[in-house]
C-alpha cells in the first residue's frame, strides 16, 4: 500500500501507459452497454479477501469493465449530451487526485479555491453578473438547481416571519428539466406551470397569462421563477428578459438553468438569445456538458453569494476554526462539506488554451450543428420538428414508429458506428441529435441518420 514500493511503482506505469493510449485513440471505440448476467459471467467477484492485484484488476478494468461503458467523448456520440473534455482539462483531473487537495475549505485549499473562482468569474462575467457574484462547482447540474431553489426558498421564508410553515411556489415550464421538478419535490415547494410556446419556449405571452391567471394566495406564495437557457430536448432558449421581468413583478427569485446551454454565452454568434440572464439571482452551467471538462463539474453562481451562505454552512464545534472567518470557503455554496476540486481541470483548460478557444470550440459545434440541420432539411424522408437554436436538432424520419426508431437506433450502436437514441416530441417518437463535441464532423452527422 506504501507508494514507493515496487508494486505501485509498476501500477503507477499501467495506469499511465493506460490513460496514455486511451488518450490517443482518435477516436475511442463507441463500446456497449453489456446485460448484468453477461457482466457477472465475465467479471465475477471482483472485490476479495486478499485482493487480486493491480496488474490483474487494471487488466479486468481494460478487458471487460471499461469496454462494458459508452465513449461518451466519441464524435458520434450524438445522444443526451455528451461529452467533449480538453486533453489538458483530463489530465489536470489525475492531478487533482494525485495531489489530495481538500476542495471545501480556504485554509486547506487556498490556491485551488482561488484558481476555480477565476473560472467562475470568468462564466460569471459572460453573464453579466455583477463583480460580486459567485459560487462553487457541485457534481451536476441537478445539484446546482436544488442549490438553487434551496436558497430561493430559505430568502423567501426569510422576509416574513409568517412564511415560515408555508409552501411557497414556484414558475417553471412544462419543458423545464426534469431536476427542476426532482428540486421541487426534495424541498418540497409546489410548481405552477408554464405555457410554452411551438418550440417549448416561455414567451413574454406565456409568462404573461401564467401571470393574470395566478389567484391572490398564489401570487403571494411564488418564491422563485425558473427560466432554461438551453433546452435539454431542443436546444432552446427561453425568454430570459420576460422570466426576469415576471419574477420581478412577484418579487421573487430568479434562477436560470444554462447547466446545457449556458456554454453558449461564450460563443460569437449566440449571445443575443440569453439576453436578461444578467438579471439572474442563480445561474447553472455545467462545464462538463459544453464547456470542455471531465465529469464532473457544474458551476452554480449567485448574485449575492451571502444569501447562500446563509443556507448552506454548517456550524459545528470543529469546524469553527473555518467558519469564523470571513475567507471564502466553496463548502458554503452548496449542500456539501468535503468536496473535489473539480473546477480545476476546467480552470486549467482555461489557463493553458485561454478563452477565445473556448468561444471557437463552441463555434466549431454550431457550425456543425447548423451544417446538420441543413443537411436534414434536405433529405426528403427527414423532417425537422423545431428549428435549432444551439446545438440540438429534433427531426422526424417520415413514416417511422416507435419500435422503427428503436431497432435502427440499436442496429447502429451494434455496429459500433454511432450512438443516436430517440426522444419524445409533443407524444411522438422523434430524433434528436446533441453537437457538443468540436470533433464531430458534418460526415460523422451523416452517418448518423436513419435511411
Ligand atoms: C443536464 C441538465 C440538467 C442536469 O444536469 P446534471 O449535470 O445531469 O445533473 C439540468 N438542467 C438542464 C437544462 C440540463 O440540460
């Protein structure tokens, strides 16, 4: 167990030649999902007794663990979002472990602490949000909402006494995604729906009669309204400036969940759509959808971070030493104590290829997703079912059933050629395609689309 000793010297290699070949596989193989009974037939009893070593569990983990998980980073990977991370911000992450740094507090991080803040400053200022704003980077970005609303809700109880056994409510679309709803029912606040418009946008029309409808008792009840600065299912972009101005009306807090889109804000050509995130009280993007990084990193930003030290540190005898402070501590950000510095792949990235290579790599995906829908809208057996605004293209294949769409979709993963599932368009199955990844190219598109 001693790190200088010979066996971990010799593991130390393997794992680096591993991560050394896996690194420069151009591309990876897509690799499967394999059934439980067929992994335990080939993996059996991993964990034992005396332990089988590092040659033989690295060899277990090359031949039959590692090739049994999809290449989320493979360029026709197209499904859900995937991933795209930096060689510099990957092997950042190996010194992130490698160096045990304690990711939760100043005085044992410091330097982390300060280099991740720069990061957050940097999405903080694309934004808009002013010099104050901060946060900290949690696992997803389904944390960074509940982070979100937790603040949202203990602001709400906190400006009146009598508040403090109610339910308040909160503004979120039907399109929202689903760790929203997931957020909703852990804190257990209610949710008034709104309309959306033909491409699941909230509207300034939408918000507006969500707004006349309210009852008295509602109206006094909303604790935060809840925008989507990219889609999950479309790729678009909710009327940020009309969410801000509802949610000032009521009075209440205002989150915008960019945990997809909000990578955007850094691209040359889509600035315009987020127009009003700079309004936002909360902010969610997740550096590990769009923005290059491993997993996992997603960055939650506040306008006043106070507010959210307000609900998340934690007091206890030991730990006194820390909070008596006024240093900057991330544990106080977020539902967490110890936490991973895992901002630091992505401030890494940052530092070693500067921010106009962010802006490009996030170009390059909207070339190629602007590309793709034209090349969609000009086969005769495809049909585009909402017009693109980042980098998600939802599209029919005219004539086709569910089941039509699941084989074809299977028959291409089998044949380790791309990996494209389908989604669910207003109750039909339809085709969606997700570009994050700067090295998918027009022909890996094409290759991807059903005949
Ligand atoms: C992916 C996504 C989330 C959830 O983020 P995780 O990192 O998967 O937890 C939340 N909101 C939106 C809009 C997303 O696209």
């Amino acid at each position: 167990m001693h790190v200088h000793d010979q066996q971990a010297h010799e593991l130390m290699e393997l794992v680096f030649q591993f991560t050394a070949e896996r690194m420069a596989m151009d591309p990876p193989p897509l690799d499967f999902c394999v059934p439980f009974a067929e992994l335990t037939a080939l993996a059996g009893q991993t964990i034992t007794p005396e332990g089988l070593g590092g040659t033989a569990a690295l060899r277990l983990f090359e031949d039959v663990l590692g090739p049994a998980c999809l290449s989320i980073d493979h360029p026709r990977y197209l499904s859900f979002i995937p991933a795209a991370p930096t060689e510099a911000a990957t092997l950042f992450d190996l010194i992130v472990s490698a160096t045990s740094i304690y990711g939760g507090s100043w005085l044992e991080g410091s330097g982390a602490v300060y280099a991740e803040n720069q990061a957050l400053r940097w999405l903080s200022d694309l934004a808009g949000l002013p010099a104050g704003a901060g946060g900290t980077f949690v696992s997803g970005g389904s944390i960074a909402n509940l982070s979100a609303l937790a603040v949202a809700r203990r602001v709400w109880r906190d400006a009146d006494p009598s508040r403090a056994d109610r339910r308040p409510v909160v503004l979120l679309s039907a399109a929202a995604h689903s760790s929203n709803a997931a957020a909703l029912d852990l804190l257990d606040l209610r949710s008034l729906p709104v309309e959306v418009d033909g491409a699941d946008r909230m509207t300034v029309q939408t918000l507006r009669a969500a707004l006349d409808a309210l009852t008295g008792e509602q109206r006094n009840s909303i604790c935060a309204v809840v925008a989507t600065a990219g889609l999950t299912n479309t790729g678009t972009v909710d009327d940020l400036a009309a969410a801000a101005d509802a949610a000032s009306d009521l009075g209440a807090w205002f989150h915008v969940d960019g945990a997809y889109g909000g990578a955007a804000l850094c691209s040359s050509t889509r600035r315009h759509l987020f127009a009003g995130i700079e309004r936002a009280d909360s902010l969610t993007i997740d550096p590990h959808k769009w923005l290059f990084a491993p997993y996992d990193c997603a960055a939650i930003l506040y306008r006043e971070p106070n507010l959210a030290k307000r609900t998340f540190t934690q007091h206890a005898e030991y730990l006194e030493v820390l909070t008596a402070t006024d240093d900057w501590s991330p544990s106080d950000y977020a539902p967490h104590l110890t936490r991973r510095a895992r901002g630091l792949p992505t401030w890494f990235s940052l530092a070693v290829h500067g921010t106009n290579a962010y802006r490009d790599g996030v170009d390059v995906t909207l070339g190629t997703t602007e590309a793709a829908t034209e090349l969609v809208r000009s086969l005769a057996h495809l049909e585009l079912v909402t017009e693109p605004e980042l980098s998600v293209v939802v599209f029919r294949r005219v004539g086709w059933d569910r089941e039509q769409y699941a084989a074809w979709s299977g028959q291409l993963l089998a044949d380790q050629i791309g990996f494209v599932v389908p989604t669910v368009w207003r109750g039909e199955t339809v085709l969606r395609l997700c570009i994050t990844n700067p090295r998918t190219t027009i022909d890996d598109v094409r290759a991807c689309l059903p005949p």
